[in-house]
C-alpha cells in the first residue's frame, strides 16, 4: 500500500445540521448538542439535535420517496447499484478528510481508519452495488392451468439505528443492502459520534441519490432513537448496539407496528489457543484479537483460553506484547492505542478492574488510567480468572484481555459456550480435528480458524444467542432488506 499521509491538521467541520430530503437543516427546535474530541475531552463542535419532531420529518421525506410512481421506486435496479458505486468512489476521494474526521470525533486510529475502514466500506458499498440487479425471484413448479412466481420487493422505509465504536463502518453495512434492494433510509448515528455520518450524507446526495432516499439524524438514544424504533410508519428497523437497548428496540416494535427488527449486539468472544498452534503468531492475534479499537469491538476475543502445557509461556509473552503497544493521540501514525470514547466508557472500565481484583483476579499489567487529557486505560492482562467472576461474564468494551487455562476439547468447548453471547469465536491449532469440533460446537454467528477479525463484504455478520437475529453483510443481508411477494395466476 502507499504510504499513509499525515492526518488532516486544524480539520474543518462542514456538515453539523440533519440531512433531511437532501438537504441540510435545524433542529426544528433549534436544539443541538456538543460532540467530543475523546483524546482531549475538549468539545469539537456543536450539533443539530433531532427529536420527535425531526424523526417524523425525516420518516415523512422517506415515505415520500418511497411512494410508488417516486423517480426511485421507478429508477432500474441497476441504477441504484451505480449510485452505490459513485457513492464508494467519493468514499476514497475523501478518505483522508474522512479518516481524519473519524479519528477526532470517534478516537479511532487515524492509520487503521485510512487504511482499512475506508477501503472497506467501499467494498460494502460496492459488493451491494453489485446486487441491486441480481437478487430476484423464482418460479414454481404448478399443476396444469397455474403459473406462480415470487417477487423480492423492497420492505420500505427503514431505519438504522448504530453504534459509536466504527461509524462508518456500521453507517455503509445498513445503508448498501437497504438502498440495493430499493428501500429508503433513516439513519440515527450515535450521539458520540455524529461526524462523519453527516459528511456522508453529504456524498449521499454528491452521488444523485434522490430527496428523501437517505435521511441522516444525529440525536439521543431515548429522544430521537426511541421515536424512531415507535414509528408507526417504519417497516424495519436494522439496529446495531448493546443487548440492553437491542431487547427496548424488539419491545418498541412489538408494542407498536410489529416492524422488522435486525439486531446486532454485544459479545463475549472465546478464542482458544491450543498447545499445537505456533505460538508467536497465537499471542500476536489473541492480542489484536483483544485490543484492536481499544477494546471497543463487539466481536473482541476478550476471553483467550489457553492449552495448560502451553499457558505460563503464553501468558508470558502476551504480557511483553501488551507493554509494548503505543498508547497515545490516535491520529499519530505510530500510535497503536487510542482513547476510549468517553470519560464514563473509562470509569466502567476501572471499574470492572476494581470489581475483578476484588474477586479474585490478577493484573499482570496495565490496570489502570493514564492521567491527563482524554480517556485512556492502559492496555491490561487479567489471569488468576474463573468463569463465574463478573469480568468473564459481562462485556468491558476496553483494552482487557482476559488469559483462562484449558484442559481438552470438550472442557474449553463446554465453557466457551456458557455465556448469553454468541456473535463470533476463534481457533487456533494446526489439528484439523481440533478446528472442527471447536468450530461445529461453538455457539456462535462467526467462527475463525488460525485468524482473527477476517471481515469480508460476502461472510454474512451477526449473533447467537443473546447477540442478536438475523445477518449482515454477504446474500443474507438482502433477505433483511426484502420481502417475498407469491404471485399465483390461473390461465
Ligand atoms: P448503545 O446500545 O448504548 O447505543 C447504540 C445506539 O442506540 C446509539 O445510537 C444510541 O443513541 C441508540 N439508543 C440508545 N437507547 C435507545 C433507545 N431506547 N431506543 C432507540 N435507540 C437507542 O450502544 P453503544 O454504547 O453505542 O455501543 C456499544 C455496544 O454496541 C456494545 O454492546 C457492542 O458490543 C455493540 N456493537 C455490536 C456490533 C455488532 O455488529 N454486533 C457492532 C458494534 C457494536
């Protein structure tokens, strides 16, 4: 790859306001709210904060667009997935903007941001692109004197609703198999993290998409998401965020109009190390497993299971590595640790350090904040751990990783299980019989073999268990995204 330019210095904020019918508004109460460097704790800017009021405006400019006869429900298929691929070539265009503006406002790694979110979520856009005329129907095998088909027609006005852990990312797997199969959008990007989803509205309506089709709301979890997830007049709602407020979402729309929910939640991730597996690259991946994003991944290996005969030594080594890691600014190219989002995401942390020494566990390092500006938690290893203690069973969403000792396969399997997660989980070993009784008897949406976080447009993403229904990315995203219409006719 080329080499990373500098980020961007004294980054100009362009879009604060709602992005309503393409267009950039208030708030209609005038309301806004200050959104936060987390490396500095110092506010970037201040920004429209959108309510009940807002959301029906925003739901009302997508019905409109939905509205049969509108220039998108008659644009060809095809058409949509050019748009999609306009949208992914402005993504690279800006990717130093946007990268650097994802890293001020979300403390995510500017190098990690340029150089693999972007990339990625053009990707997305792209392989949706590359759907929006291809997913269709079948015929049916009648008697003499029928002929039946189905049709996947679109769902209709849906909303996001995601996360400030990589916004972007989470802003492109709603939004490419959405709009690919002919529905609209309302997006309410985290309150945390509202940047870079209003710039990308910006080159929502730079590609030509039509008034309406996309609709991007910044505002909070009970004033803006709740309204949203209560609409009567949304079809579906593709939630992205903790089990808590998934379980509310899936109330919301029981309690109101029955609407669609896809949710993708939290985790708990075991990665299982055996004795066999090169040792080296196991510590590497468990620690990126672990640390990548600070911890803020919901997929993280937070819990690294280790072969006994193998265990003192990976400890060892996992200790050294977790020293290592550069901890500072997160637009500096040689940083490896960003900040935590904000000062209560550190104080949860801190405190489920606090919670697990009193329980029994030990620090080998790390285990505290780094004084100063900004949120930072030193990279941290727990051993001395047992499955019962609170750390082993909730999420910490921070730089804690979490070393237990293993016997044999059946023991690690049985354990890695006893949890309410099940989004993802990793092997490693060079026994293909060992890979796959882990694989096949692990609960889990996502298993990786000798790898960690491989992400690809075409693997379906989602939960087990209490992490969530149904998938994104891959083909099984566009069954989320349409419904199926049989037609039976008599000749
Ligand atoms: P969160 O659940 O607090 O918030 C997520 C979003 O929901 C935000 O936009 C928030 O404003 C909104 N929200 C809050 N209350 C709401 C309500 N009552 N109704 C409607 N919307 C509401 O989660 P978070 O702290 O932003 O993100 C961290 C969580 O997200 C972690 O649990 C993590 O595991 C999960 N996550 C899951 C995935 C996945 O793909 N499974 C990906 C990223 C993050």
């Amino acid at each position: 790859m080329d080499k990373i330019p500098p980020a961007v210095s004294n980054l100009e904020v362009k879009y604060t306001k709602l992005f309503i019918n393409n267009e950039f508004v208030d708030a209609k109460d005038g309301s806004t709210f200050p959104t936060e460097d987390p490396a500095t704790g110092e506010n970037i800017c201040q920004v429209s904060e959108a309510k009940a009021a807002d959301v029906d405006a925003a739901v009302a400019a997508a019905r409109k667009a939905f509205q049969p006869g509108s220039e998108w429900r008659k644009m060809a298929p095809k058409k949509r997935g050019v748009l999609l691929n306009k949208l992914a070539d402005l993504l690279l265009r800006d990717q130093h903007y946007l990268a650097s503006l994802e890293s001020l406002d979300g403390g995510r790694l500017y190098s990690a941001c340029f150089a693999v979110d972007i990339p990625s979520c053009a990707d997305v856009l792209r392989y949706f692109a590359g759907w929006a005329d291809k997913d269709h129907g079948s015929t049916m095998p009648m008697e003499d004197g029928y002929f039946a088909y189905t049709r996947h027609e679109p769902i209709g006005v849906c909303a996001g609703i995601i996360p400030w852990n990589v916004p972007l990312a989470m802003f492109c797997w709603k939004l490419g198999p959405c709009v690919s199969m002919g529905n609209v959008l309302v997006l309410k990007p985290a309150e945390l993290t509202p940047l870079t989803a209003l710039y990308m509205a910006s080159l929502i309506k730079e590609a030509g998409f039509p008034p309406g089709v996309v609709n991007v709301i910044p505002g909070f979890g009970k004033t803006a998401g709740s309204p949203l997830s209560r609409h009567m007049d949304v079809d579906k709602i593709a939630f992205t965020g903790s089990t808590l407020v998934g379980r509310q979402i899936q109330k919301d729309s029981a309690e109101t109009n029955l609407k669609r929910v896809t949710l993708e939640l939290g985790g708990k991730s075991p990665n299982i190390v055996f004795a066999d597996a090169n040792i080296d690259f196991a510590v590497e991946m468990a620690h990126v497993a672990v640390f990548f994003n600070n911890g803020q991944i919901c997929c993280a290996g937070t819990r690294t299971y280790v072969h006994e005969d193998i265990y003192d030594e990976f400890v060892k080594r996992s200790v050294v590595r977790a020293k290592k890691g550069i901890v500072g600014s997160p637009t500096s190219l040689t940083t490896e640790h960003g900040p935590q989002i904000n000062k209560l995401q550190k104080d949860k942390i801190l405190k489920y350090l606090e919670g697990g020494v009193k329980q029994g566990c030990k620090i080998e390092c790390g285990g505290g904040e780094i004084k100063g500006k900004g949120h930072f938690v030193q990279p941290t290893v727990l051993t001395n751990l047992t499955d019962d203690m609170t750390v082993s069973k909730e999420e910490i969403f921070g730089p804690v990783q979490q070393i237990y000792k293993f016997k044999d396969v059946s023991e690690v399997l049985k354990r890695a299980n006893n949890t309410k997660y099940g989004l993802a989980a990793a092997v490693f070993t060079n026994d293909i019989n060992k890979a796959m009784a882990i694989s096949n008897g692990i609960e889990a949406g996502t298993v990786w073999v000798n790898c960690y976080y491989k992400f690809d447009p075409c693997l379906p993403f989602g939960g087990y268990k209490q992490s969530g229904t149904g998938r994104e990315l891959g083909q099984y995203a566009l069954h989320e995204y349409t419904q199926v219409k049989t037609v039976a006719i008599k000749l």
